[in-house]
C-alpha cells in the first residue's frame, strides 16, 4: 500500500493562535473545507483587547488574523475585513475585522454563526471554530504564587510558570470537540507556547479529545526565538513533555522543525527537519516549504 499524502485526508484539524496557525492553514488551504482550525481566544493586547475591556465578549484577534490568511480572492470585502485605522482618534489602530466580528457576536446567537457568516462573505473554505465561545482569559501562577492575568502580561514574565489555568473556566466549543474526534491528522504550532498553544490545551474536553484519538499528531516549532522569555528558555523537549503533561498521554508523533533546533533529546518521533523560512519574513514559515514538510511527515506516519 503507497504511503498516504496530505491530499488523500478527508478531515485535517490544526491548534493554535494568531500568525502560526493562519499561515499552517492558508498553505494547507488547498485541502478546502477538509481543514479545520480551533483558534485561541485568550487574546487580550491590541484592538482585540481594547474591544474586550469595553464592550466584553471573547477575544476576535486570532480570528481575524486566521481568516485574513485563508482570504485567496481580494475583494471589496477583504479589503474591509483587513483594514486599520488610522489617526490618532477612538478608533485609531482598531481592526474594522475586529469590529465587524464583535457587531456579528452582538447580533447573532454563537459566536461561530459569526465566523461562518464572514467564512462566505470572504470566500473561505476552511472551516474556523473557537477553542470556546465563552469569554475567557489566561492567568498564570508564578514562581512566588502570585497570580498573573492576562497574555500581555503572561508574556512578561522573567521565568516559567508553575501552572497555567483559564479564568472562568469555560466549556469547549462543541464542534472543537467533534472534530478533533473525527481528524485524521492533528497539527499544533507553531505559534507563543504559552500564550497561543497552552490554552486550548487547558480546556478538559479537548484534552480529553486529544487524549482519546487516534489521529496522528504533528507540532510543528517556531522558527524565530520566542517574544516570551520563559518560553524562549524551553528546548523542543521541554515543550513537547508539557504539552503530553496537560493532554495525559503521549500524543505527538512527530515534528517539524526548522535546522537551529536541536533535536537530539527527541526519541521515538518522526523528525522532519529542514530549512522552512519564508523569504520575506524569516521567522515566519515559508507556505510552500511547510506544506512540503508536513507531506513528508504524513508518509513517513504511513
């Protein structure tokens, strides 16, 4: 039997936040509505932040940013989804994608009916689901037990913390849920490991979904050194052993990482190791490269 390729999957689920995950669905984007991304909404900097404190609701920054990246046809919609204003008055640096996000969360019944309808306003495929649709925020504890709120601030922490958690806790998106049962092929990364990764991972029910599939499971690391310092101080080991921490099991079965990193502490996963940076921006990974890589990791799982 030929070993399978990307393109004989019927169901591909990716995890993350933000930049990492819209540039692993957009050169995955060929796949279609065979793609599934669960974004984190536990942002709290930027225009997204500024629209929470004022008017509450979840956190429409990763969103937005996925959807910008899965958008294949500019239109005069795109252009308005992408805009930011300018200036120096109330809505100077908000995101008109944000606004338009939060205008659909106060008019529709889900959060999720919001994104389908801009998913077709916007010609993507793929389909984009909240990790929850609870507002929510990430804390952390410290070294010294102090709790720390918030991504922004989480971020700024000098050392690792002893224990991530969400503030409420909230229930899972249920379609997240369903399809991470029903993948067959589960990607996470790259992305902020503290920020943009650990939180869906703190959600008990995908945990739990995570722990109980079948699915191989591929992370894919970052390229450029991490914003974070605590983060920026975990080796590729470190981060995959938190991760099976929180998930209850050992779940991933291989890697994709660019050359720096050093892979000689993972044993017993598939590596796939090459040069992976876009031209343009070298921490960020090149669309067509990754793919290639990620092909690469789908034959040698068989």
């Amino acid at each position: 039997m030929r070993n399978r390729t990307l393109a004989d999957l019927d169901r591909v689920v990716a995890l993350g936040g933000g930049h990492g995950l819209g540039r692993v669905l957009s050169s995955l984007s060929f796949l279609g509505s065979r793609l599934t991304g669960i974004v984190t909404t536990t942002d709290d900097g930027g225009s997204t932040g500024r629209i929470r404190r004022a008017e509450g609701g979840i956190a429409w920054g990763d969103m937005r940013n996925c959807l910008n990246q899965l958008i294949t046809e500019p239109s005069v919609a795109s252009a308005m989804f992408e805009y930011r204003f300018g200036g120096n008055g109330e809505l100077s640096g908000h995101n008109l994608g944000n606004l338009m996000l939060k205008a659909l969360d106060h008019l529709s019944v889900r959060p999720l009916e919001a994104i389908n309808l801009i998913r077709s306003m916007l010609k993507v495929e793929a389909h984009l689901i909240p990790m929850s649709e609870q507002p929510v925020d990430l804390l952390a504890i410290d070294e010294q037990g102090h709790e720390i709120f918030g991504e922004v601030n989480i971020d700024r922490l000098t050392a690792p913390p002893q224990q991530l958690l969400l503030s409420p806790p909230v229930p899972a998106t249920r379609e997240a849920v369903q399809a991470v049962g029903e993948a067959d092929l589960i990607l996470i990364g790259p992305g902020s490991f503290y920020t943009s990764l650990m939180p869906i991972l703190l959600l008990d029910e995908l945990a739990q979904a995570l722990r109980r599939t079948s699915a191989p499971m591929v992370y894919i690391g970052n390229l450029g050194r991490e914003l974070s310092q605590p983060a920026a101080g975990l080796t590729l080991a470190d981060k995959l052993a938190i991760i099976e921490r929180h998930v209850g099991k050992r779940v991933i079965d291989a890697v994709v990482v660019g050359p720096q990193v050093d892979v000689a502490t993972v044993s017993e996963r598939i590596v796939i190791q090459e040069g992976l940076e876009a031209s343009d921006i070298p921490y960020r990974h090149d669309r067509r490269l990754l793919r290639s890589a990620l092909e690469k990791a789908v034959q040698a799982l068989g």
